[in-house]
C-alpha cells in the first residue's frame, strides 16, 4: 500500500471499510494522484503522475470508478462529521453541499429528491443538531413563514424576495443564512481552478456519477488535513512580488498537502529516497515550491 503523510493516515485509513482491500489499495493510488495532479483530472492523468507508485494494470484503477462495488455513504459521514465538529469549534456554520446545478442528477430523480434525501442522511446521522437548508428558487415551497423585500436604493441590482419556512426567523436572520450560500459558490471557483472540477471525462455510467461526488469530497479531504497539519505548523503563504498575503487561502492549503505527500509519500520510495537526500536544501525547496503550484 502507498504510504501516507502522517497527518493524513488517521482521515484516509476511516474510509477503508467503504472497500475491499485491493480497491482501497487502488482508491489510495488514485487520491494521492488526484492531489499531486495539475491540470485535468483523468484517471490517465493521475497515473501519469503516480507512475511507479501505482503498480497493476491501469484498467484496474479506471474500473474503481466504473465497476467496482463501493459506497459513499462511510467516507461521507466521516467527512460531515469532521465538517461539523469544526463547525462547532468555531461557532460558525458550514456548506455540506449542493445539487442539482454542477453534478449529474440519477435518471427519475430530481434535484429536489436528492436534497430532500440527503437531508434525511444528515439527520439520521446526527440526531441532536439542527441544520438549515439554503436553496434558490428551484426548491421553492408554497408553505413559507416569512419573507423579506430587499431593494437597492442605488438602483445597481435587481430587487429581490427571500424567504423562509421557520417562524422564528426575523428579516436579519434570512438576508444573514442567504449569503451564507456564497460559501458554496467560492467552492466550485476552488474546484474548478485547483481539481479540474467538470474536466473530467467518462463513458460508463458509474463513472460519470462518482467522479464529481469523489473530487468534491477531496476538497474537504484536503482542507481536513490542512485543518490538522496547522495545528503543529505555522501557515505557508504563496507571497508573490507586489501581492502579500495576511492569511492562507485555499491555494496556499493545496499547496502545503501536495507538499506533504512529495515529501512523505513520493520520496520516501526507495529509488526516491536516496536521491532526495543529496539534494541541497534550498534546491530542494525550489523543486518543491515548483512541483506544488496550484495551477
């Protein structure tokens, strides 16, 4: 099995029992690729970049998304766990995602039914939290509580109704839990830029529905073992000439995983090993620098 950075084998080695042990052998391979990988995310281009480190026959890895019997329920409560409990931490809220707009909808259902379905997971799951659910109009509901008149005096942006189905919540409140929506538009900008989010390509149906879902769960992946690698570390920031940083951002965390599995998982091969060491330290740091761009 691939090895792993310390930081991020406790996270990686919970999702094991949503696989056999040849697939979640292969799944390792892959999402250590996804995370090395510049540009597309094609199964090809993550081999491409894990080469020797992913051992077998290439078809192997293309049918862990294509044939290979798996769920996504146990690594996806692992990861809406850890995305609450941080919530929790730090008294604000967070996006546990969105469909219907930038993934594939199953044939006979909707996105209405798949949110509505999801949302019975996220409460089965956990019992004693309250969650909100944020939607645009096309989960509009005929039973609403209140609603709010928002006008821009300017006369710059369209007037606009927003609404909720809970009675305790006053104007401030829903205006308050809409642009907490925005979160999950900055995450697709995230994904597009550093996954290659809608790059992909496949032919096979299971393919095309798992591979959004498994590139949207790596971005919290990557943001878990950010989240940990900072409690022992001070933050990385990509400063460039004329554009300082004050606090990281989801380039300088993409940045620092990839850095973190060069070092632990790729060099730390055998044939790797020994070379990396006589490579002076400020050499070494450039290559690193260069090879964990995030675009």
């Amino acid at each position: 099995m691939v090895s792993l950075p310390s930081v991020a084998e406790p996270l990686l080695m919970t999702f094991s029992i949503a696989f056999t042990d040849p697939t979640f052998k292969r799944v390792l391979v892959l999402l250590a690729g996804a995370i090395l990988t510049r540009g597309r995310r094609t199964v090809s281009s993550v081999l491409w970049t894990m080469r020797g480190l992913a051992p077998g026959d290439p078809s192997s890895y293309r049918r862990v998304l294509s044939r290979a019997r798996w769920l996504f329920w146990p690594p996806g409560k692992a990861l809406a766990t850890f995305l609450v409990a941080l919530a929790e931490e730090h008294g604000v809220g967070t996006s546990l995602g969105r469909v219907g707009h930038h993934g594939q909808v199953p044939l006979g259902q909707t996105a209405i039914d798949l949110a509505r379905g999801l949302m019975a997971v996220l409460l089965r799951w956990f019992p004693d939290k309250k969650f909100v659910f944020l939607g645009d109009g096309g989960y509009a509901s005929h039973e609403f509580a209140h609603w709010v008149f928002v006008r821009d005096e300017t006369g710059n942006r369209r007037e606009e109704y927003f609404y909720t189905t809970d009675a305790e919540f006053d104007a401030g409140t829903i205006i308050y839990y809409f642009t907490c929506r925005w979160s999950i538009e900055t995450t697709f900008q995230e994904m597009r830029a550093h996954f290659g989010f809608e790059t992909t390509r496949g032919r096979v149906a299971n393919t095309i529905l798992r591979t959004g879902p498994c590139l949207l769960g790596l971005f919290s992946v990557v943001s878990r073992i950010y989240h940990e690698h900072l409690k022992r570390h001070q933050p990385r920031l990509a400063d460039r000439p004329n554009y300082h940083k004050t606090e990281p951002t989801f380039a300088d965390a993409i940045a620092e995983v990839r850095r973190l599995f060069w070092t632990e998982t790729v060099f730390q091969q055998p044939y790797f090993a020994k070379a990396i060491q006589k490579v002076p330290p400020k050499l070494k740091n450039m290559l690193l620098d260069n090879l964990c761009q995030t675009i």
